[in-house]
C-alpha cells in the first residue's frame, strides 16, 4: 500500500516535471523502500540486475536517483554518498528540514524533521556568521538503541 502510495506520488511529479516515470524508476524507488539501509548506486544497479534481471549501469540509476531526489521521494546522505526513500514519500502535506539519525554502528537511518523554528534559528546563525546556507539538511552520527544497549552489555 505504502509503495502504492509513493509510486502515485512519483507518477504526480513527473507529470509536473513533463517527464516519464518509467518502469525502471518505479522500480528503483521500490528497491529503495525495500532498502533496510541506505544503498549506493552500485548497490542499486546490482539489487536491479537480481530483483528484475536486467542490467541497469550506475550512471542510468544516478539520473533516476536525481529525479527521485529533486521530487522528495529519495534522499542523498551526503556522508556515506548512499541513497534512502523520503520517510514521508507517502504523503501530502509538507513537513520540516530533513535530519537523519545515522547509527555510527549498524548504518540504520532514521529520518526526523526539524521543527521549523529551531530551523530558523539555524539559518540565522549560519547568517550571522556570514554564510548562506544552500543545503538544510543536517546529518547526525548517532548509535541507534541497539547498538547503544549491546555496547553496554559488553562493557
């Protein structure tokens, strides 16, 4: 149903953007949902090649990345350079600047939105500084629960 719900959105934007959602984006941004962890472009070409046998080069699943990014159904984690779907793929409201809690561990992410105040505040002070700020997403290295409670136990 979710996957249902972010491929309409998907078909929505490429209307907007004059462009066709084809089969082989769906297809990424269903690998991408199914994704337990972020992926590379690499990673994907190869989830690709096994889920739908059929060989899909790197540089073909950056462009497909690219439309799902610019159209909120992806993001790129700028410090790993790996791709997850949008958290909120699924729906149509707007929410806060994205922030991913990144297990430093086991890689799990974790996509929060941002309160847009403390977001404000944010860009005041990059403002302050003397900085524009072109990108507002902000990735935190984190350890997940897990991680956190199996590090105790072996202390």
């Amino acid at each position: 149903m979710l996957l249902q719900s972010a491929l309409s959105r998907a078909e929505q934007a490429s209307e907007r953007a004059e462009i066709s959602l084809t089969s082989k984006r769906k297809n990424v941004l269903a690998l991408l949902m199914a994704a337990e962890r972020p992926v590379s472009a690499y990673e994907l070409a190869d989830l690709y090649r096994e889920g739908f046998e059929q060989s899909v080069p790197p540089m073909s699943i950056y462009r497909m990345l690219d439309f799902l990014t610019e159209n909120n159904l992806a993001h790129k984690l700028n410090s790993e350079n790996k791709f997850i779907s949008c958290a909120h793929a699924t729906c149509e409201h707007s929410h806060g600047a994205p922030q991913f809690l990144i297990c430093e561990q086991c890689h799990k992410v974790k996509e929060a939105a941002i309160d847009k105040s403390i977001f404000i505040e944010l860009e005041k002070a990059v403002e302050k500084a003397g900085f524009v700020l072109t990108n507002p997403q902000l990735e935190l290295k984190c350890l997940c629960n897990e991680c956190a409670q199996a590090g105790k136990q072996t202390d």
